[in-house]
C-alpha cells in the first residue's frame, strides 16, 4: 500500500496501486507521488535506466490511476521528507502501467485551499480522496464498529427494521413513499424504529440495538440532516441506570476506537437543576455555573435595582476575560437582545460604584476571579409581568453561551486539552417534563413522544396538571449537545390510552393511528425502555470536524439537495400517472 513502505522495505520489491498525487519532471528524472487511502509513496522514474517508461511517465497527469512495480530504496538524508510517514524511501519504477486516465479535476484532492462546499458536494468523489475525509470515514468506521462489538458482547442482537412503514411521532414531518398498487397510499420513512423496537420487546428479543438511518422532514438548520444515522437501542426490565450503563459502555468504546479515553460514570442531573444552574436542558460545563446572588443585596436595594426579588439575581461568570472598555460593554448589552421590558441586564461596574459591599459579596458568591467577566441579569418587577422562573434562567443561559461564544479566545474552555475530564464533559439530564405548552395551539404536546412513561406517582397529575407532571426520560448530553435521548416506555395499554388522552387524542384517533400498537401491548409487553444516539455528531466530535457533512459520505444542503447526483428531481408523467398523483400548479 502507498503509505505503509518504511525504511526496512528497502531492498525489497513493492507493488503500488493508486492516483498520481502530483507530478513533477527533472528533465532526465521524474517524480511521481502516488496516492491510496494508506498515503503516498514517491516513485522515481529515470530516463537512464527505462528511457520509454520515462518517456510514459512524462504523460502523466493529476489522479491519473497507474499501477507501478519497482524496488525500495533508501533516500539520500537531504532529500528525506519528515513530512510523510514515507518520506525515509522511494520507489525505483520497473514497470508503469496506466490503469486509467482522469479529466483535469475541478479541485484536487492535494490542494492546501478548499474549493467551496458546493464544489466539493458536486464533486463529492474527488473531495472523498483528501486525506481528511478520508480519516473521517475511517474514523466513522471505526467507531460504529465497537459500538457494534460492543453491543454485541453485552448480548445485543441487530435487528433491522423496515424503512417503508407508517407514520411514527417523533414530531418532524414524514417523508412519503406513495403505493403504486394502492394508489392514494402512502408508506412513512421512519422517523426512528420507535414502535417497531418496542414491538421487538414485545416479540421476546429482550436486547435491541440497531445502527440505523431515520428521515425526518425538517427545515433544516446548519447542523441538522434529513437522513441521519441512530444507534438505537431498547431493552426488556431495565431501571434508566441499567440504559445508562450500556451507553457509557459503547461510548467507551467508540471513543477508545478514535483514541480518546472518557470517565464514566457519568454525572446526573434532573431537567430543574439544568435550567436552574445552566439555563439549559443541555448544560455545557465546560464554563461555570450561574448563580442566584439576591443574597447579596438588601431588599431595599434590589427594590432600587428595579429587580423581582421573588425570582433570582443570576450572575453569570465567563473567567479570563479581562477589563472591556465601554464599547465592548456596550455591545454586551446588544448581544443580550431585545429582552430589555422584561429583563434587566445591570453594568456591574456601575453596580461597583453604587453599591460596592453588595458587588463584592456577589463576586464571591460565584467565585469570580478578578479577570472573569461578571454579567447580572433579573427579571423586572412591575405589575403585568408574569416571568417564570424557567424563563428566567433560559434567558439568561442563552445569553451566557452567546457570552461563551464570543470571548472563547480568552477563557479557551472549548479547546481540547488532552485531559477527558475537561475535553469530554459528559452529563445526563434525568426526569424531562412530561408535557410542554404549545401557546400556538394552546394544548399541552409531549415533550418526548408520546411511549415514554410519566413518573408513578405524577400519574394522579396527568389531567389535573400535565405540566408538573415529569418522565421518566432521560438525555445524554455532551458539551453542551444532545446526543441522545430515551425514557422508560408506557407498557400498559389502559396507562399509554390515558396519555393519548391527556394529549388531547380521543380513542378513535388513537385507534386510527396507533391500533396495531395498543392491540400489541394487550398481549404480554414487558417494561421496556431504551434511547438513540446520533452517529453522525458522534463520529463529528471524534473526527474533530466542523459540521456532520464532513462525517457523512454523501450529505445534503442545507436546502435538502444532494448536489451530486442533483437529487431530488421532478419524475416522469408516466411513474406520476403509475402513482395516480398529479402535481398542483
Ligand atoms: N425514538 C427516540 C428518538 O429517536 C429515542 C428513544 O426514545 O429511544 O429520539
């Protein structure tokens, strides 16, 4: 293979197959770096020893493919690359055969500068030959391989599901696939195996799992595909622990397959706390915590700040930032947003003039150091206002990662640093509400879908009051991102009607959508409970990569287009007409 030759080849006969990387003529010497998914190797073409093999070699070109036989031979020092794993040799060409000539390339895969995305999706054979690519796939590779073994090894059986069924909730819309032999039909991509991997607890396949693509309609945002890839899994009598356990074990693994070693167990911490501390259901604790200093203040004080001193004061602390000048103070305010009538953002330095005692007893409450920007936020008491305490923190944890955000270059707590403890903070987020509030439709919709079981003793709660109702649902989050999510299933029918219910489905409905499920459940469900994972940010985080289209061989834009094969397309009035669906406008 072209990147595997070493110094102790030399001597020996090697036999390379691959793309012309670059060419370059000497006159009497040419030479040729040859290129497979191991690296390159140089080849050494010399008119003196073959003059019609040299004279072959001149007509090479760019990601030409040649096949090459020659010996081994150690490189002068001087001319060693230290830059390649092979630079200590060369390949003497015996014999040059071209396999197969290519067009100039519309970017090549050597080039130090990216062409644009676009190109590099139009062109996606091409870009797939650059080494980072490359590395990424191998990465992707590696990594759903140990999830696999290990899964595996902990007695997992992969248990592929059908691709072409009906809708399932997970609350994006569906892709359709219309039956030509039931004209006015149509078949659902899975949006993910949910009902089919509980009917496999149901079918006695006790330890599920899956590495499976799901499709899911969504306008897109930057970081989110149409076709992503779940490791999903479910298992029969688990406690949430014993979920947990099983995914900190494949995580394990997939990390140790890319070479980095994680901590488990993880840290838990149920959804309230998240909001309380992070403002965010996906905390990143790369950065220190918010913290509710009204202690800091006299009552009359926070009257005179204009603060509801029945909600928190929350401090928010970004460390290593240093002294900002007005203008960058200034634009902080901006950077808060438009929340001004509800909120109130206070200049700490002001505050430092005003009422210093109480500043300085906020500093040490959330720990700052001198150098640490301090920002303070509470919710305004006038009459009217009714701010919640979870919107409160949400407000305030967003602006405390857009604060991140921005100064990244100072506190530097987003850069790897080897140790996992700080690299890859971990954390599962426990006990989701049950419900959540749609003002739009003014109903309470599940948080989750609707299988995950509430808490026992919330079930008393579901009509009366579905928002303190919690799940038993469960995510796990890494830096600040979801990379899963699952619960503990609904596995009673008479419990799973009641939340149909409480969702505002009545029986026929539930019946229309879901009959096949609940008539499944009457015949011997046992508790049941599971999660997925995405692999594609999985495998995004390992490779280190800026987006999941660097970690996915064959991605969409964000406009849902595959730019290669120009994808999707309008279709022939014959396959419509075979479909029995014509096409408005
Ligand atoms: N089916 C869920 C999802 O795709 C995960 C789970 O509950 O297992 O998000």
């Amino acid at each position: 293979m072209c990147g595997s030759l070493r110094p102790a080849d030399a001597g020996h006969k090697a036999v390379l197959m691959g793309w012309v990387n670059r060419r370059r003529d000497l006159g009497n010497l040419i030479f040729v770096d040859i290129r497979d998914r191991s690296g390159v190797t140089q080849v050494v073409f010399n008119k003196e020893l073959n003059p019609a093999m040299h004279e072959k070699a001149s007509s090479l070109r760019n990601e030409f493919v040649i096949a090459v036989v020659g010996s081994v031979k150690l490189r002068d020092t001087n001319t060693a690359n230290k830059n390649i794993p092979t630079g200590d040799v060369e390949v003497i060409a015996e014999e040059l055969r071209l396999l197969n000539e290519s067009k100039q390339p519309p970017f090549l895969p050597g080039d130090s500068t990216l062409p644009n995305e676009e190109m590099r999706l139009k062109y996606r054979y091409i870009d797939l030959r650059r080494d980072a690519m490359q590395r990424n796939i191998e990465i992707r590779h590696k990594v759903a391989l140990a999830i696999r073994n290990y899964l595996s090894s902990q007695g997992f059986f992969e248990i592929e599901t059908p691709f072409m069924t009906r809708s399932t909730p997970e609350g994006a819309r569906d892709y359709l696939v219309p039956s030509r032999v039931q004209p006015g039909s149509f078949y659902a991509l899975p949006q993910s195996p949910q009902l089919f991997k509980q009917i496999l607890m149901i079918s006695g396949f006790d330890k599920y799992f899956q590495i499976v693509r799901c499709f899911r309609d969504e306008d897109l945002r930057a970081d989110r595909q149409p076709e992503f890839t779940q490791i999903d899994l479910e298992m029969s009598y688990p406690q949430p622990e014993r979920v947990w356990e099983v995914v900190e074990g494949f995580l394990t693994a997939a990390f140790r397959a890319a070479g980095q070693e994680i901590q488990t167990p993880f840290p838990r911490m149920s959804y309230d706390d998240a909001i309380r501390l992070y403002g965010s259901d996906k905390p990143d604790m790369r950065l220190p915590e918010m913290t509710d200093v009204r202690e800091a203040f006299a009552a009359s004080d926070l009257d005179k700040l204009g603060a509801n001193a029945a909600l928190p004061l929350l401090a928010i602390r970004i460390p290593s930032v240093g002294k900002l000048s007005r203008k960058e103070r200034d634009e902080n305010k901006e950077l808060f947003g438009a929340h001004a009538a509800e909120f109130n953002l206070l200049d700490i330095d002001r505050l430092e003039k005003s009422m210093p005692d109480a500043a300085d007893q906020l500093k040490g409450m959330s720990s700052a150091h001198p150098d640490d920007l301090i920002a303070l936020i509470g919710a305004r008491d006038s009459p009217g206002l009714k701010t919640t305490l979870a919107g409160l923190c949400k407000v305030v944890g967003g602006y405390r990662l857009k604060l991140a955000d921005k100064y990244s270059d100072k506190h530097k707590a987003f850069e790897r640093t080897g140790d996992p403890r700080h690299d890859f903070r971990f954390l599962w987020v426990t006990d989701f509400p049950m419900f959540e509030y749609d003002e739009e439709s003014k109903t309470w919709v599940p948080a989750h879908h609707p299988f995950t079981s509430p808490h026992e003793k919330d079930m008393d709660k579901l009509e009366s009051d579905p928002g303190a109702v919690r799940a038993q649902a469960y995510d796990v989050v890494l830096n600040g991102t979801e990379l899963g999510s699952g619960s503990i299933r609904i596995h009673r029918q008479d419990i799973q009607q009641k939340i149909f219910h409480a969702l505002g489905m009545n029986e026929e409905e539930a019946r229309a959508r879901f009959g096949f499920f609940l008539e499944a459940l009457e015949y011997g469900t046992p508790p049941h409970g599971g999660i997925a994972l995405g692999l594609d940010r999985i495998a995004m985080i390992l490779a280190d990569a800026e987006s999941l289209r660097e970690v996915i061989p064959f991605p969409k834009t964000a406009r849902a287009v595959d730019l290669m094969v120009d994808a999707p397309t309008p279709v022939n009035e014959k396959q419509l007409n075979d479909l029995g669906i014509k096409i408005k406008g």
